[in-house]
C-alpha cells in the first residue's frame, strides 16, 4: 500500500518545524494560495511540491527533481543555497543578510525578482524573468553574475553589482517581447582600447550586454555607477580639454576600440567615482555580445577644440612631439595651418582635405630640416567639420 504524506496549508502563516525537513519521495506537499509556510532550517523536497502560496526560506533549500517552486522569500541571517534543475517561480524575494548562492541548470521568475536586501550569485544558473520584472537593488542587494529578462512592453533594469559596489543598468528603450541578457565582470584591462575621443577606460567594472531575442535592439542606457576610480583609467590618451566627465563607452568588434555613447544627463555624481549616468547615443544590440564599460572623455558646450601655447619636440609622450589643434568628438574635413618665426619666415603649412588630425602637425623642423630654434611662434589655424568650422590665431613658445 502507498503511503502519502499529504498537507494542506489554510492558514496566512504557519511554523513549519525548527529541525532540518525533508519531504519524502513518496510524500507530496501542497500549499494553498495566499498562506506561507515559514522554514527555520534545512528544506529538502525530495517528494512532490505543489507550491501555491509562498515559501519563507532562512536556510538552505534543494528542490530535488521538483520543477515548480511557487513563490519564495529568502530571510536567513547567512549566506544560504538553492538547488534544484529546470525550476519554474513565481517571486524569488530576497530580503536577507548576506548571500544567496544558486544550484540549478535554470530557474524561470514568472513574476517578480525583489531585490529588498541581500546579494543574488546565479553562479551557473540560467535566471530569466520571463514576464514579471526586477525590482529594488542597492548597495545592500544586487546581482553579481549574468540574468536575463523579457520586457513586457517597459524599459529593462537589471541591478547588478560587484566586490561590494552597487553598479545597475537599464535599457530605457525595450519594447515588447525584447529578452536581453546582462552580465557585470572585472574586465580584461588590456582590451580596454580607447577610440579617438575618450581619455581611457575604467578596469573596475563592466557589462555584457547580448540580445536572446530574434529583432534587433536600439536603446539609450543608462547606469548607475559606484565604486570607480575613473581618475586612474588603464590605456589613457591626452586630449587636451579645461575638464572631463563620465561617459559610457562600448566596444566596436571590428575596430576593437571603444567609442563613446555622447551624455545625455548626469546627475547625483562627484564625477569620479560614483553617478547616475545616460547615454545620448543609442547602443544597438544585434547577436553578439556587447561590452559596455565606463570612461572619460572632455566636457565642452560644443566639440572640445585646443590650442596648445607651449610645444617641445622631444616630449615624452609621442601625441604631444607635434604642434597642431585638438578636437574630441567630432570628423575633420578639413584642416588648414601655417606657422611663422618672430620674422615671419613661414615654418610650416599644410591645407588638406579627409584628414586625421593627430597624423598632421609641426614637428620643430624648419622646411630646410634643420631644428628651429627656442622662441615665440605664431600661428594660424582652421579646421572644418560637419558641425562648423574652428579657427584660431595666436602664439606659442618652443621648447627644447
């Protein structure tokens, strides 16, 4: 004869014994809708769970060959575990201290992801929210790993976070039916290559973001960012400018440099360190993974164009062993300029069209190739680009 173990939750709140708990395989659990059975310790659901109502978890958990979990609340004061294989939930709350440690091939959040306190690792575990969304986050309770979600028609969060810092991201243009994966890791510093118009990259922290979903994704993002350093960047580039902020970055697969997404506001930031961040720019997600990384680059009212008023040919840093302008940000068209001595002997000049502006420039010879002297030199400059044209006269000092 088949024994059963067979309990039917009716009330809002039930202890469910102090000492560890297995459901036998040859016992079913059912749990009515709207109660919750609380767990002070170990649970292990070797039998059949049919979860209707909420599991309140302060310890570990092994759901075994069960593949619906209900809804679970996870309030244990240490670091706690969940096991199981293909699992569906309806919430997965957190609001616990320390950590919760995942142990499935997948599990499917129906409903809501609630990030009230403590910290989620999915390890290996595929976690997708499939038609619900994530919720809270914050120092105290973030994502440190890879989750993916489905929108259902709202912008996608995903607060993630790493060593102790709370780093989110959002994809504020989702539509419905957009699943998107995002994954925060410590980079490799040495593929963080600067494109022309960033100062250099940050190695604390980034984020993979890739499209699971069939149609292609253009999106601004936004970011919440803490615990950079982003006056220590690895790979740095001069770009002469009177001040620079925070700017999200991603990086170009086939150039295999980052570029930069433009400012479209900052806010609540020292600029340095920590922010709220979005992008001007749109970042389009098609199949491949895209890295999205913190950087810097000059702040202007308009294209950062630059001067210099001192010029040593032997300067230790090879971009600055020609005199020419600096522009951030924006093509050239064309670049114009011409250097005279105190006597007004033309040093230099050059007038052309399609070019790169640090590949042009006075390099302290005069057109005879002998080195020009110490002293004052005057100049004039002009460059054309989409947005307008820059020009500037004045003088400079050469060193030697």
């Amino acid at each position: 004869m088949r024994l059963l173990f067979f309990i039917s939750i009716l009330f809002a709140g039930v202890q469910c014994l102090a000492q560890p708990f297995t459901l036998q395989p040859n016992a079913s659990m059912y749990i009515e809708g709207n109660a919750k059975v609380f767990f002070s310790n170990e649970v292990n659901f070797e039998g059949s769970l049919d979860n209707r109502g909420t599991l309140i978890l302060s310890k570990d958990v092994d759901f075994a060959a069960n593949t619906s979990a209900g809804s679970m609340e996870f309030t244990g004061v240490a670091d706690q575990k969940l096991t199981g294989s293909e699992l569906l939930a309806k919430d997965l709350i957190l609001f616990k201290q320390g950590r919760l440690f995942l142990f499935a091939n997948t599990i499917d959040v129906s409903g809501m992801l609630d990030m009230n306190k403590g910290y989620l690792y999915p390890q290996a575990t595929k976690v997708h929210v499939s038609s619900g969304q994530i919720a809270g986050g914050s120092a105290e309770s973030y994502i440190e790993g890879k989750i993916s979600q489905t929108s259902v028609g709202n912008a996608l969060y995903y607060p993630m976070g790493i060593d102790g810092y709370f780093n989110s991201l959002s994809l504020l243009q989702a539509s419905q039916g957009d699943k998107i994966a995002v994954e925060i890791a410590i980079p490799d510093a040495s593929l963080l290559v600067p494109g022309d118009s960033l100062i250099g990259l940050s190695d604390e922290a980034q984020w993979i973001v890739t499209k699971e979903s069939e149609k292609n994704l253009a999106t601004t993002v936004e970011v919440n960012f803490d615990g950079f350093e982003l006056n220590a960047l690895v790979n740095t580039q001069t770009i002469r400018a009177h001040r620079y902020g925070p700017v999200i970055a991603h990086l170009d697969a086939e150039e295999g440099k980052y570029f930069q997404l433009g400012i479209g506001s900052l806010t609540d930031t020292d600029s340095l360190t920590y922010g709220m961040l979005t992008s001007a720019k749109t970042l389009v997600l098609r199949n491949e993974p895209k890295y999205v990384s913190l950087g810097r680059m000059p702040l202007s009212s308009g294209p950062a164009f630059f001067v210099p008023n001192i010029f040593a040919p032997r300067a230790s840093l090879e971009e600055n062993r020609l005199f020419r302008p600096f522009l951030a940000g924006i093509p050239v068209e064309k670049f114009t300029m011409a250097i005279w001595d105190g006597y007004n002997v033309e040093m230099y000049s050059v007038n052309q069209t399609d070019v790169v502006l640090d590949e042009l420039g006075w390099d302290g010879s005069t057109k005879g190739g002998a080195a020009a002297s110490e002293g004052v030199y005057y100049y004039s400059v002009q460059v054309v680009t989409p947005q307008g044209s820059f020009s500037k006269k004045g003088s400079f000092i050469l060193l030697r």
